[in-house]
C-alpha cells in the first residue's frame, strides 16, 4: 500500500460521466493519482485490483453488482480497500478513507 498521498491510486467507479468526472477531478487537484471508469459491469476486467490502494463504488453502482466486482478485485489483490460514497461526498469520503491509512506521527 502506497503511504505517500501524492502516490495514493484510486479507482472511482460510477455511471454518470459528469458525476464520475465531478469527483476524480477534484481528486487529482489534490494530488491524488485517480482513474475513473463508467463502465461497471466491465471494470474487473478493464482494471487490475494490485494498481489501486483504494476502489470507491458511487450509488450508481447497484449492490449486487459491487458485491460481484468486490470479490473479483479482491481474488486479484486480497489488499484492496473499498469505499462506497455518495457524489455530493464522495470526495471527501474517498479523501477521508485514504487519510485513514496514512500512519500516525
């Protein structure tokens, strides 16, 4: 797992191009290195898990569906983080869930 916030890889996984860009945006302004993927049902397949430190799922993304996609991520890197946001927080809820890795001084 990357401790550096500069070298944080996250993945934001959603439906809306304006929604999904709304949120990896902002995300790279602050130094976060983010991909974002509107495409779910193919992001097990387009993406490999042991490139990201952290996976945000939008609400978008039904349950069974990010179910399905946890648990394939998983089989590829079992130390894969997962966060389920809310587009009008998802950026600090994905800041907040990478800052809660960051080790203590």
């Amino acid at each position: 797992m990357n401790t550096s916030r500069g070298s944080t890889r996250t993945l934001v996984i959603g439906r809306s191009p304006e929604v999904n860009r709304s949120v990896v945006e902002p995300l790279l302004h602050a130094g976060i290195d983010a991909q974002g993927s509107t495409q779910p049902e193919e992001a097990s397949r387009r993406f490999d898990a042991r490139q990201f430190d952290l996976i945000a799922f939008g609400r978008g993304v039904h349950s069974s569906l990010s179910d399905r996609l946890k648990r394939e991520f998983k089989a590829q890197n079992p130390g894969i983080r997962f966060a389920d946001v809310f587009a009008p927080v998802a950026v600090k809820q994905i800041l907040a869930a990478l800052a809660h890795d960051q080790p203590q001084r």
